[in-house]
C-alpha cells in the first residue's frame, strides 16, 4: 500500500494548520491528524513514558524534532506551545482526563473512602485549562475526547458546557458520540467527541461517516439513544450507516496472524522485551492486517511487542474458559479444577480443613463473583472486542486471549485499538498497556481529522 493511500499529498499538508495535543497521551489522536495530513507541531501530557512514545512515533523517527512537553496543564500558559507555531494557525486537539466521568474512575474513588467523591477530583474541570491554552493559542479549531459519561458529571454535561463557552468564545460547536468500531476499530468503543470552528471560517463542524457497520444492524448503546440526547442544543447525531458498508472488524480478524506466544497452560512462560521480534504466525489474511504491518512504516516479516502477563495461577481457569465467559464462569472453572487437584491429591474437600484452604488459594481466584462479574472476560473471536481501558496497565483479566490460555499482550492490545505494528511501545509493559488503554484508536482519530481537513479546505 502506498504511502498516499494513509497520507495527504504534501501540498495538503502545508495548507492544513499545525496541531497542538494537548493530553496527548501515548499519541493516538496525533498519530491520526498526521495520517490525516496535519503535522504535530507540539504535545503535552503528564507522563513521561507517555510523552517518550509519543515524541518517538510522531517525530524522532521520522528525523524530526520531537516538541513534546512533559507538564501539567494547570501551570502551562500558551507561550509553552506558541513558539513551535511560527505564528501560524493552529488546530488544538486532546482528551482532558476521563476518570472523573467514568463509571470505572467513580467506583475507584468510591472505594478510596469518604470525600473521594468523582465530584472531588480535580481532573472532572481540566477541560477548563484545555479551552483556555486553546483560545490563547486563537486556535482556528478545536477537538476534544472523552468518555460518554461526561454528560452526566453531577448535574452537569461536560459537553454542552463546553460548547456554551466555545460559542461565547467566537467558535461553532458541535458534540456527538461515535463508535470506533464504524470506523474499522476493531473494538466497540464509544467516546463524546466536541468539534469546533471559529465563527469566522463561515462554515460548520461535522462528523464523518461510518466505513463499517454491525453485521446483525444492532446499534451501539448511545446510537439506542439518541433521543434522549437530541434535546441538547449543540448535539449532533452521529452520521448514520449509509450505503454498502463493510462489517465491524473481529478479534479474530485483528490478531489471527500475530505470533503464537503461549500455545497451552503447559507452555513455558516467557517474559518478552517489549523490542524483541518474532515472526508472524501466517502472511497478512485480511485487509485489517495488512494495513496494520503497512501503516506508517517498512514492512518486515517481524513485530515487536509480546510482553504478556504471568499469572500462573489462571492459565489452567483461561483454558477452559470459553468465548465470552466473564468472572462468574471462571470461578466455576476454578472450582472445578480445586475439586480434582483435591481428589487426586487425597485432600478432603472440608471447608476447615488447612490442607484444603491452602489449594484453594493456589487455584481459585478470591474475588466475589457477585460484586466482579465483568472483572473476567475471555475475547471472542467473531466480534470487536469490547473497550480497552487503562486498566489493563494493572492486569489484563478484562481481555483474555481467545485462543491461548493468557492475557492479552502490548502488540494485541495495540492492534484492538488500531495501532499500527510500527507505532512502539519503548517502555514498562505496564505503561504501554496504559498508554494503549487511555489513548484515541488511531483509524477513529483519522476519520475524524480528514473529515477537519475537508471542512478546512472547504470541500
């Protein structure tokens, strides 16, 4: 595939404005601008690790200056990122951090204790920082993420609040939630995206048009209901499903030329650099592969990226779990597996006994299946996978393997949110794991950022 399939020419490049990330994270969202044609002026986020992915993929190895900042949004004032613009236009994109909106990031801060409110962290009002770099900037346009649940943070939708103020700012606005998976993600996750173009381009923002659809026509959950949301005066309705479309991308159509990594609970564990190569199990089997090892970079018959977790105790429960089996079916599992280690092993299954509480604790996972029901869940290979979140840089039990007997490792994770097998991940397992979690799918930022760059350009 040529590199103008992915890419504008560069003549499109050099009319379109630079882009300023704010948030950027590991450099999802920016990855896809630059695919689609705007070039990554400078970046921001709060970790390290982060900003080094980030400043490696976007800049450094294509023998460029990486202007990636590491800081805290709260204390930055625009001169930071100005001088990287030339006095040029600007485009300022970002995800303001989720937690505070999230049903994840609520019940964690549930959890902490008293006054660990959701409405207590300060991360819930960054986006006021996000929009102030942004008009100091006088940013031509405006992208910001973030999880649905936004619009209902305490008595306050996030969105509308930001487009009120983007309005009284001298900018069009708009807001809607899409789903990755229409854009060829091959995951269903749904993010609230805000749009908006100064007032003075004369034109308005607008969302792009799906490239996939559902096989079975069921519509994600906010696509369910929009008619709650069509009240809210800047709310937009994602564009719908329109002409031949091709089918929402697979698990097992992302992940079934990758490596072979941990074949059967037997297998030797092997902790792998996140740099080491290993062959691809088979050539590219379909149009999802093939873009994954030719975007933005030489293809090889190599891929990096297998660190994957030893959890010794759960490969034998991973094994027998079946597709779509989730926490509740694991302890069965569990169980199941203690009664025959028990058997074979002449331990009497008695709840006091000693003998039989210490093999219950080497085999049977000990959370409440009533309270961690989702805690568990095993991929299944003829759908997208469910939302890859940030969490997976504590473990991996929300995306088990669907064929071997493990988490999933970096590469697949990465390959879930639409990471092309050049796009590195130079750091912790852990951190890539979070980096992956946390960011923008990358095909999911390019369809946004070429639909930008149409309206920009005026077609």
């Amino acid at each position: 595939m040529s590199g103008n399939c992915l890419l504008l020419s560069k003549a499109g490049t050099d009319a379109l404005p630079p882009v300023v990330d704010l948030f950027s994270g590991c450099g999802g969202l920016s990855f896809g601008f630059q695919s689609a044609g705007f070039s990554i002026a400078a970046g921001l986020d709060l970790s390290e690790a982060a900003v080094q992915t980030a400043a490696y993929n976007l800049s450094w190895r294509n023998g460029m200056a990486g202007n990636h900042v590491r800081g805290d949004i709260t204390k930055m004032e625009a001169n930071v990122f100005s001088k990287f613009l030339g006095g040029r236009d600007c485009v300022v994109i970002g995800g303001p951090p989720c937690q505070a909106y999230s049903q994840i990031g609520k019940g964690k801060l549930k959890s902490l204790g008293a006054g660990r409110s959701h409405l207590n962290d300060d991360r819930g009002t960054l986006y006021q920082d996000f929009l102030r770099i942004a008009f100091e900037l006088d940013a031509k346009a405006i992208v910001m993420e973030n999880v649905p649940e936004a619009i209902h943070y305490g008595n306050i939708n996030i969105a509308e609040t930001v487009c009120d103020i983007l309005d009284k700012n001298g900018y069009s606005a708009k807001w809607t939630i899409l789903n990755a998976a229409d854009y060829g993600v091959p995951q269903t996750r749904e993010r609230l995206f805000v749009m908006a173009i100064k007032k003075s381009e004369k034109t308005e923002p607008a969302f792009p048009e799906p490239t996939h659809r559902p096989k079975d026509g069921q519509a994600g959950v906010y696509r369910q209901r929009l008619h709650r949301l069509s009240a809210y005066p800047h709310f937009e309705s994602p564009p719908d499903y329109q002409g031949e479309l091709k089918p929402w991308v697979t698990v097992g159509e992302a992940l079934s030329d990758l490596p072979a990594l941990f074949p059967t609970s037997k297998s030797t564990y092997r902790l792998y650099d996140l740099n080491m190569l290993l062959k691809y199990r088979t050539p590219p089997r379909n149009e999802y592969q093939k873009l994954m090892r030719e975007w933005g970079g030489q293809v090889t018959e190599y891929v990096s990226g297998h660190g994957f977790r030893k959890t010794v105790r759960d490969f034998p429960i991973f094994e027998r779990m079946k597709h779509d089996d989730n926490y509740p079916a694991a302890v069965k599992i569990a169980e199941e597996i203690l009664e025959e280690v028990c058997k074979r092993k002449g331990i009497p299954l008695d709840h006091n006994s000693v003998e039989y509480q210490k093999m219950r604790k080497r085999i049977v996972p000990p959370y409440d299946p009533e309270k961690f029901h989702d805690k568990w869940k095993k991929l299944n290979p003829d759908k997208p996978s469910h939302t890859l979140v940030a969490h997976l840089g504590v473990d991996t039990y929300s995306h088990i393997h669907p064929w071997e007997p493990r988490g999933i490792s970096v590469r697949e994770a990465a390959r879930l949110q639409s990471f092309p097998d050049s796009f590195l991940f130079q750091c912790s397992m852990g951190d890539a794991f979070t980096q992956i979690g946390n960011a923008v799918p990358p095909l999911l930022a390019k369809a946004i950022a070429g639909k930008l760059a149409e309206i920009l350009a005026g077609r």
